[in-house]
C-alpha cells in the first residue's frame, strides 16, 4: 500500500499558519472506538473556492471525520481546525463557521420552504428583516423562490434536498459540510445538486467539503482524499491521481480465485509484471495493453476466460493504493437492497 507523506517545507508549516491560508486543516487526526482505530492521523487541507471530496467505502472513516469536523465528536487525537478554531475546544465558535447538510433529512415535511429557513436562521440568531432578505436570497440561489409557500412534503426529492442545501447555506457559512448530499437522487436531481454547488465555490468562494462513496460524483471535486481503514492512501486532483497509473489497465477474466492467482504468478515470471488476483480476476496496468493482452493469450492458452483494457478510473487508483476492491460482495449486496 503506498503511504501519503509530506514535503520537510510542508511537515515545518505549523496548523495555525497553514488555517490563515486553508479554512480546514487536519494535523494528525486520530480517533478510535475501543481498540479499533477508525482514523490514522490524517493530515490534509481544504481551500476556499474548492469543492473537495472524501471517498471511500464502508468503514473508510468518512462519517467519523465528517462528525468530528460538525462538531458531534471529538478526536481521541491530533487536531482539526475550521477557520482557525479549533473544532474540539471551540465548538461553537466552528458552528458559526459551518453549513452543514447531513445525509438523512433535517428538513420539517409539515412545514413550507420558507418556515423551515426561518427557523433555521432563528437558531443563528437572524430574524425581521434581515432573515426575509437571506431566505430570499438563498432560495433564489438553489431555484426555489416561486416554491417558498409551498409545503415541502409536495416537493421532488430532488427539491427537498435543495431545501436542505438552503438550510445549510442560511447564515452565511465559509464551509459547508455535505455527507452524501446526493443519497436517494435521481441522476436529474444529482446533476443540479452539484451545478449549485460548484455556483456556490465559483461565486462566493466557499470551502465544500463532500463525503461521497460514488466514483462518477468524486470526477466532480477540485481535489479528492481517498481514504481506507482510517488511513489517507490518496490525495490530489482526480486528473492528477488518474495520471500516476499512466498506461492502460488490463483485467484478465478467469474460471476461478485459484485460476487467477496462477496467472498471476506466470504473468510476474514471464512478463515481470506487477498483478493483482481480485476473485476472479487478474487486475494489471501496462503502456500497451492491447498488445499486452494479445501476448498473454498467446502465451497461456486456455488460461484467459475473457480481458478488458480501459484508461485508469478512480477505482483503479484506489485499487492501486490498496490491494483491493472499492466495493466488497456484502457492500454490493447491500447497495443493490
């Protein structure tokens, strides 16, 4: 598994300088529960203006980190900042800085779109006048003023969650904290979602930090932290992660685990080439891989069921890092209930 590790210039910055710059700073984030460790000192920025994405699957560490930087915990250790302040001793100093949209819905479903924000900005202390021009405001900027007076149990899911996005939005925050904002979305509804969102950084240079599981919605982030057992294996632009595989990557089809973990082996001794027995399958990357695929069949016949070569995705970079899936058989058993 490759390591993330820090530049010596970039290890001497201190978190309280690097918060002048970045609105979220992480310096050796630890949390465990019990004797598992759910994070593995985690160390990374988010910058204003950037929409940036936490992706991982099941048991990652995203809802734990997503929890600690809402303030509902606190690290067993290190330190997470939001603006400067210190989101374990100055939790409600970080509450004044974030919006967040949680993945179940906080909206009221018997109340209108407007008297959901009202109570909203009433918790932050907004009201009169002051609190009418913001609702207005806001729901223009999500394409929600003409359903104002509308309850939201009539809305689209697609609209509620656009009311949540308002919701989060009504105080005016520097971050906004998404946890799988797109849950329950159709591909419509998600395709707004993120056009609000990337409106938001573009114009009111707001730092978006968004958990997501979904490889099509992490292509949507500036820059993207993959994380895997608690541990950040990945950080940089998806451009820029994609480009370190280089080449095609090449998946050989077999009739079973055993079958693939032979080709493997014979591929290493033949070809020297580095393989990966995922099930079924022997997982590759090559700068040729359609010659590449040509020479192994004709240098193992029958051993080959099927092959595919395709340009890297996130899931190849994520398999790359780990040694394994995104997606375990239970994960995809549950995702397909």
């Amino acid at each position: 598994m490759a390591t993330i590790t820090q530049s010596p210039a970039r290890q001497a910055v201190s978190g309280e300088a690097r918060a002048a710059f970045a609105p979220i700073v992480l310096d050796n984030l630890t949390h465990s529960y019990g004797d598992r460790l759910a994070l593995d000192g985690l160390c990374f920025d988010v910058r204003a203006g950037e929409i940036f994405g936490l992706l991982g699957p099941n048991g990652s560490g995203k809802t734990t980190l997503f929890r600690i930087l809402s303030t509902l915990m606190t690290p067993s250790g290190g330190r997470a900042s939001i603006q400067g302040f210190d989101v374990a001793r100055e939790p409600n100093k970080v509450r004044q800085q974030i919006g967040i949209v949680f993945q179940a819905r906080s909206v009221d479903l018997k109340l209108t779109v407007a008297e959901n924000l009202k109570h909203q900005g009433n918790l932050y202390g907004l009201s009169g006048q002051d609190l009418r021009s913001r609702i207005d405001d806001v729901l223009g900027r999500v394409g929600l003023r003409d359903r104002k007076s509308d309850f939201v149990e009539t809305l689209s899911g697609g609209m509620q969650r656009r009311v949540e996005l308002a919701k989060g939005l009504i105080h005016g925050p520097s971050v906004l904290l998404l946890d799988e904002p797109s849950t329950g979305l159709d591909p419509g509804a998600r395709r707004d979602l993120w056009r609000y969102l990337e409106t938001l950084r573009d114009e009111e240079n707001v730092a978006i930090l968004v958990t997501t599981h979904l490889m099509e919605e992490a292509e949507h982030c500036d820059r993207l932290a993959i994380l895997n057992e608690g541990k950040l294996v990945a950080l940089g632009t998806p451009f820029e992660l994609k480009s370190e595989i280089g080449g095609d990557v090449v998946l050989f089809e077999t009739k079973s685990p055993e079958a693939a973990q032979t080709l493997g082996l014979r591929l290493s001794q033949r070809f020297g080439a580095e393989a990966v027995s995922l099930g079924n399958s022997v997982r590759l990357e090559h700068g040729q891989g359609h010659r590449f695929v040509a020479s192994v069949v004709e240098a193992f016949p029958g051993m080959v069921e099927a092959a595919t070569v395709s340009k890297p995705s996130l899931e190849d970079v994520f398999i790359r890092k780990t040694g394994h899936r995104f997606w375990t058989e239970i994960d995809v058993g549950m995702r397909s209930k």
